[in-house]
C-alpha cells in the first residue's frame, strides 16, 4: 500500500498570503456616495472638451496640473479651489484639468497613494481610501474643474471612474497587457507614458491595443469576476516623459514622434511631461521645460501643431518632504501642509505664473494658426 495515498491532503496555494480582508462592491460604494447629475455634468464636459483638443477641434492648450499624488485631502481641496479661479481666468486659452493621483507606482516599496494607505501609515485601510479618493472627486466636481488619474489597479477604476475626465497609463506599465486591456473599456481619453528607457513604441503598440475591441478577465459592478468586452478606447494617445537617454520635450522630438504616431495611423497630437525624466525630476526645472513648450507653440514649426498638452506636478509648497511609514503616526502625520510626499513639485505661485505664459502662448499658437 502506498502510503502517499494515505497522507493528508498537502496545502499548496495562499503559502505566502497573511490575510484576506472583504471589501464593499463598487456599487456598494458608489450608491454610498453618488454623484449629483450636476458632478456628472462637469465629468462628461471634461472629457468632451478634452477630447475636442485632442483631436484639434478645440484650438486651446489642455493643462493637466496638480500634486505628484494626492496625500492630504484637505491640502489637495485647497489646491484645487484656487486652480479652479485660475482655470476660469484662463478658460478661453487653457483647458485646465486638475491632477488627482491616488495611486502611486514603486520601483521598490514604499507608500503607494491614498487608496491603498490613507493613514500614511502602513495600515493599508483600502477600504477607507477607496472612500476618500471618491469623495475628493466629488468635492473637486463640485468646484465645476475635471479631474486627471493615473489607473494601476485594474480593479479601482470600478469605484471611481465615473468621475475622471481624463487617464494615465503610466511609463512602468505602458508595456503591460493587463493596463491596456484596462483602457480600452474606460470611458474617458486616455494617455499612454513612453517607456522609462525613452522609447515610443512601447506606446504606439499600447494605443493600438487600447483602441481595440478587447475582451479580459476583470470584476463587475457587483464585485464579481467577470468577462469584461469592451468596444475599445478611440481617444488613446501619447504622452512625451523623457527616459534614460534624457528628455524628449524639444520640437525635434516632438515633430518625430508626431510622425511617429501618423505613420501607425494614430492620432498624431500629443502631451508633454514636463516632469519626471523631461526634468531630471527637478521641480524648478519643470518651469523651464514648460517655457520651451510655451516658445514651440508661439513658433511656426511642426512641434506647435503637435502639442495638444502639457503635465505639470504642481503643489501648495515647493519641493518635496520625506514620508517615512515606519516612524509615522497614524494621528500624527507631522508634514509640512501642501508639500508633496513623492515627487517633488512646483509651489504656487510659480504654477500661477507658469500657466499665465502658457495661455498667452496658447493664444499667439492660435493667431499664426490662422
């Protein structure tokens, strides 16, 4: 007799998994906290402005401007009040989009956003944060300014993508099948990062893909695993990052992967970073990048005609404070208010003045464009 036959059943799946912890579905938590038919309003006018200057319908400069990551709700309200100001003095030369990323991608570990870790304290309360960052996007749709993410998780987006006007996939998961997949069933434009090395093919092949009718394994509204299909994304495009080799904002970069685009039958009007590897992840140089994308558009040259956009990482207090999670205290945060706690970001007053030279480079773009 073989006494293998006799052993008790061997475990071999969740060896390394400590817990499970239940969510509430995302119709659980939508019908929670819904949206008003006037947020909605101003969702669905974000995403059809948004779309209108992508495809070059609407001759004005799409801004997406913001913290590097949302960490202080109260702070990013307050940030986002006083862009709104600014978005209607600005509103005939810019279209200004509030940047509100609640996840945040690691290249190691680390604090990775508000949904994952509201506490800023290694508690990873997500329920709380899927909460929190839907009732911040309620309260920013309520100041009448649509609002930008970044989509990791292929499962948040089900809680709170009915009030974004306008995605990222970022450089580290451009290349992922999961995230393109992903697009191609959001509801708003979406913008693919080129890759952390630079190249641009990587995204070409992502808005392809993303455009594309696509069926995947995800969840539904009542939280259960389901086939998605999707009808696929037609508003996909490319966002200009820079990469190892160094920054890609120029006009000649520009120009090339505007041909790019138009040679793989993509929509050949795109965004520029002016963070991250276009900036060396300099804060003061995102100024700079953002005043050469300013000359490109009053100038008569292919680049102008190209750039639709521009990301800007913008906050309340220049620069950016470390958040060490081991030593936090949940009660006790003892940050400096309206400082980034990633990416290093520009303070206010040089984002005001910053988007004061882009409206009027909007406006001499326009004028040579007639």
């Amino acid at each position: 007799m073989n006494p293998v036959l006799n052993a008790d059943k061997i475990q071999t799946s969740n060896l390394r998994v400590t817990s499970f912890s239940a969510l509430q579905t995302p119709q659980e938590i939508i019908e929670e906290l819904p949206a008003t038919t006037e947020q909605s309003a101003v969702v669905d006018r974000g995403r059809a402005e948004i779309r209108a200057v992508m495809d070059g319908v609407d001759n004005r400069l799409l801004v997406i401007v913001g913290p590097c990551s949302i960490h202080d709700p109260e702070a990013g309200l307050d940030y986002a009040r006083r862009l709104a100001a600014v978005a209607q003095q600005h509103s005939s030369e810019l279209l200004i989009v509030l940047r509100a990323y609640f996840e945040k991608p690691r290249t190691t570990v680390g604090w990775k956003g508000l949904i994952n870790d509201p506490r800023l304290d290694g508690s990873h309360d997500v329920a709380a944060g899927l909460r929190t960052a839907r009732r911040f996007l309620l309260d920013v749709a309520d100041l009448g300014l649509p609002v930008a993410t970044e989509f990791l998780e292929p499962i948040s987006p089900q809680y709170m993508a009915d009030l974004v006007s306008w995605g990222a996939i970022g450089a580290r998961t451009t290349e992922s099948q999961i995230h393109r997949q992903l697009a191609s069933g959001l509801s708003m434009p979406i913008g693919f990062k080129n890759g952390t090395d630079g190249g641009l093919q990587v995204a070409l092949d992502a808005c392809t893909a993303a455009s594309a009718a696509q069926t995947f394994l995800g969840i539904d509204e009542a939280g259960r695993a389901a086939m998605v299909s999707t009808a696929g994304n037609a508003d996909t495009h490319l966002i200009l990052r820079g990469g190892n080799a160094g920054p890609n904002y120029d006009a000649a970069n520009v120009v090339r992967a505007a041909e790019l685009l138009a040679e793989a039958g993509l929509n050949p009007r795109l965004i520029v970073d002016a963070s991250h590897a276009n900036s060396g992840k300099s804060h003061h140089r995102q100024a700079e990048v953002a005043l050469d994308v300013a000359a490109q558009l009053e100038g008569a040259g292919h680049s102008a005609s190209a750039i639709a956009g521009i990301m800007l990482e913008s906050f309340l207090v220049a620069g950016a404070q470390k958040l060490d999670i081991a030593d936090q205290a949940a009660d006790d945060a003892g940050l400096v208010y309206g400082q980034s706690v990633t990416d290093a970001c520009m303070d206010w007053d040089m984002t005001v003045s910053t988007l004061a030279q882009l409206a009027l480079s909007s406006v001499q773009r326009a004028r040579v464009s007639r």
